[in-house]
C-alpha cells in the first residue's frame, strides 16, 4: 500500500466517523427537541419520555419477547404478569448503544 492509498484509506474513514457522529447528534437533538416541546409549561410523563427513546435511539425494545424478567433490576420484573411472561406479550426496553458512548466511536 502506497502513502497515499493509506491517505486515502484514513481520510474515507475519518469521513465515515464524522458521518457516524452527525447520525448520533441527529437522534440527540431530536430528542433533545422532543422533550422542550413540553418547555416551559408542558408535563412530560414517563410513558412519553420513553417514546421519545425509542423514537430517536436511546432505548431499543428487547426481542424476541422476554418470556421471563431479565432480571431483578429490570423494569419488565415490575410491570409485567406472569401471564404477559407466558403469553410473550412483554414490551422490555435496553439501553441503546448511544446511551453508552455510541458503539461506532470504539476505536478499534
Ligand atoms: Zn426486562
């Protein structure tokens, strides 16, 4: 490999990277823009603050179903029935890469 292909190879993955990290700040101004919508006067419940999550990446609908809880800590173990369990009707929610520094942004 030549300097410059390696040139070229760094620049098309600087670009991808800076492409990467528009899409990041994209979903977190959406959200950031969802939740001042109810600014100053508005009344942001928790049902509506997890839809915008998951509307803009934060959180991310666990699949297939969770036919049991997670686990003690996770919210599914609180809200849902035994019966919601069995029926695999269980809505369980994670936390999105973004939340966590963006899965894109490990160097390798
Ligand atoms: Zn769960």
């Amino acid at each position: 490999m030549t300097y410059l292909d390696k040139f070229n190879a760094d620049c098309d993955l600087i670009g991808e990277r800076m492409d990467a990290m528009q899409a990041e700040i994209d979903q977190l101004r959406g959200f950031a823009l969802r939740l001042m919508e109810s600014w100053p006067c508005g009344d942001l419940d928790g049902g509506e603050l997890q839809d915008a999550a998951v509307a803009f990446g934060l959180l991310e609908l666990r699949t297939p179903a969770p036919t049991e809880p997670c686990g003690e800590n996770c919210g599914c173990a609180e809200y849902a029935s035994a019966e919601e369990f069995s029926a695999g009707e269980v809505r369980c929610f994670t936390r999105a890469a973004l939340l966590d520094g963006g899965k894109q942004w490990k160097r390798h």
